[in-house]
C-alpha cells in the first residue's frame, strides 16, 4: 500500500490567494525534456508534519533560502526529504556535514561531486554543482571534460587524485592499490573516510534525482539532452 507523509493538521479556512502553494515558474514555462512535475509532489511548509517541518527549516538553514522554489516547495532532492522525513533528516546532517565540515578542500569536494554526478547523469546535481566548483577554482576545461565523460585536461594533481577515487568508485566500486596509495598520500585516513563517504552520499542523491525525474528550475537546459537509457 502507497503510503503519502503525514501532513499538518488542518488549519483554519484562508483566503483564495492562500488556499494552495504558489504555482511553479517551473510548471508554467517548461521548455525542455523534463515532465511537468517531479514524480513526488511539491510540498510546501504548511502542509507538512512538525517532524518534516523541522526537517525542512533545518535543509533552508544550513543551504539558505534560494532553495525554496517559486511554488513555494524545495528544489533539487530536498523535496524528497520531507516526504520522509525520519530519513530526510539524517540525509540532510549527513550532506551539511560532508559538503562544510570534512577536511577535504572545497574545490576537491566539488570534483568529486561532478564526477559522481557525471556518471549518473543527475541533471539537478550537475546544473548546481558545475557551477560550484567552478566558483571554487577548478577550471572550465576540466569541468567541461567531466561532464563528456573525457579525460580532464588537469593542471592540479590533486584535483587528478581526487577525479580517478570518485570515477572508480562511480564506475566500478572498488579502487586499485596505485588509486587508493595516491589518495592516502594526499588526504590521510579521514579525509579518505571523508571523500569515500562523499561519493557515496552523491551516489544516493544521483538516484533520488533520477528515480523521482526531479526538474531542472525553468529554462535551464540539461547536459544530457534526453538520454534516459
């Protein structure tokens, strides 16, 4: 039996204008190949439980308000979240802990992000992350080359290192005794435990992005075009 998130109790009768969440600039002007809707439901604050609330303010403080969509939902994987939220909760710990609080550079985070990424096609989490590294210092050109799936033209070794750890475990699961030595030069044993760790979290949100066909906000082209298979 499908079972939807317990939602608020019913609230006192309101006004036409605040009868339902906004409607998405993301429903109404759609141009590329995405469908008019994630397959889970936008849902706003006010009509969550207080456990997904608190899950909700929880994402919003520690990423900020730009995630809230113009129909008043979440963006990218956080809508799924709330839907569940008794495991929303330990997801959102565990991306705030792993994306701000590791020993592992930013810029470093950031490839491996695209390069999990990259493997799954995950749309959202490549049109957001991209940008991010970029603004972090890893090259166009080496941005570029993740995405196509080429080999990056690297300047940086350890952005080389940081690449072929989370392209083998992206690709294979395992990683080779040369793959492994270099990362262990470069980051120690907690900063491996931290980037395995990384990887393995964007893994998860790739899936929740793929499974629930999760929209690019309106006008944004994908990288991929409509490769599904």
């Amino acid at each position: 039996m499908v079972q939807r998130p317990v939602l608020a109790a019913k609230a006192p009768a309101r006004s036409a204008s605040q009868q339902s969440c906004p409607v998405s600039l993301a429903q109404v002007n759609r141009t590329h190949y995405r469908p008019a809707m994630s397959r889970l439901p936008e849902l706003c604050r006010d009509q969550l439980s207080p456990a997904a609330q608190s899950v909700w303010d929880a994402i919003v403080g520690t990423r900020g308000s730009r995630l809230v969509t113009p129909g008043g939902g979440l963006a990218g994987p956080f809508n799924a979240f709330v839907h569940a939220p008794d495991v929303g909760r330990g997801l959102a710990d565990l991306g705030a802990t792993l994306r701000f609080g590791t020993s592992i550079d930013r810029r470093l985070t950031e490839v491996a992000i695209i390069t999990v990424g990259a493997r799954w096609k995950a749309e959202f989490e490549w049109w957001a992350h991209a940008r991010m590294a970029r603004e972090h210092g890893v090259p166009d050109a080496v941005v570029a080359a993740i995405g196509r799936g080429a080999d990056p033209p690297f300047e940086a070794d350890d952005e080389r290192v940081v690449h072929a750890i989370a392209a083998a475990l992206a690709h294979r699961g395992h990683l080779t005794e040369p793959v492994y030595n270099a990362g262990l030069e470069l980051l120690g044993d907690t900063g491996m435990v931290e980037l395995v760790s990384l990887c393995g979290y964007y893994t998860l949100i790739s899936f929740l992005l793929n499974a629930f066909e999760v929209e690019l906000p309106a006008g944004r082209q994908p990288m991929w075009a409509t490769s599904r298979d």
